[in-house]
C-alpha cells in the first residue's frame, strides 16, 4: 500500500466516526426534543448528550475489533483518532457546563 493511500483512508476512518458522532448527536437531540422525562435545558438532558464520548464505545469498539480482524491498519488509526478527537472535544464543554451551571 503507498503512503498516499494510507494518509487518505486514515483521514476517511476518522471522519467516518466524526460522521457517525453527528449522527448521533442529532439523534439524542431528537429523543430530548420528544422526550417527557428530560427538559431540553436540564442537566440531565445536556448529559445525555454530551454523554456521545461514552455512547461512542458501543459502535467504537466493535469497529476496532473487525479492523483489526481484517487487517486494515490506516482505518483503525483513523478510527482511534476519530474518537479520540470526540473524547477531548466533549469532556471539556462537559466540564465547563456543568461548572458553570
């Protein structure tokens, strides 16, 4: 495999599970928007949303599994780094939100 198509499908695996996070996030806002257990304001709700870097774990870690089953190397970094990046952006906004509220 050249480096080129490495770099290329490392980049597709992260913004694969950048994509799939989106996903979900639209999802959870839609359940809370329906919901009549959680106010759209409450903490609880914003938890349950930025809550996504734990759901990632459910599609996250099976995807590593089959990855690595198959061999595909440049996806499974890239898939790391997806959720990586979506572990360091919501923990924070998390944290500053629930200080701050």
């Amino acid at each position: 495999m050249s480096q080129r198509n490495e770099v290329l499908e490392t980049v597709l695996g992260a913004f694969s599970i950048l994509g799939i996070n989106i996903l979900v996030f639209i999802l959870l806002v839609l359940f809370l928007a329906n919901s009549h257990y959680f106010s759209n304001t409450s903490t609880a709700g914003v938890a349950f949303i930025f809550g996504i870097s734990i759901y990632q774990f459910i599609y996250v870690v099976p995807a590593i599994i089959w990855l690595k089953r198959r061999q595909q190397w440049a996806w499974l970094k890239g898939v790391i780094i997806g959720a990586a990046i979506t572990v360091l952006l919501t923990g924070p906004c998390f944290v500053l939100y629930a200080s701050l509220g």
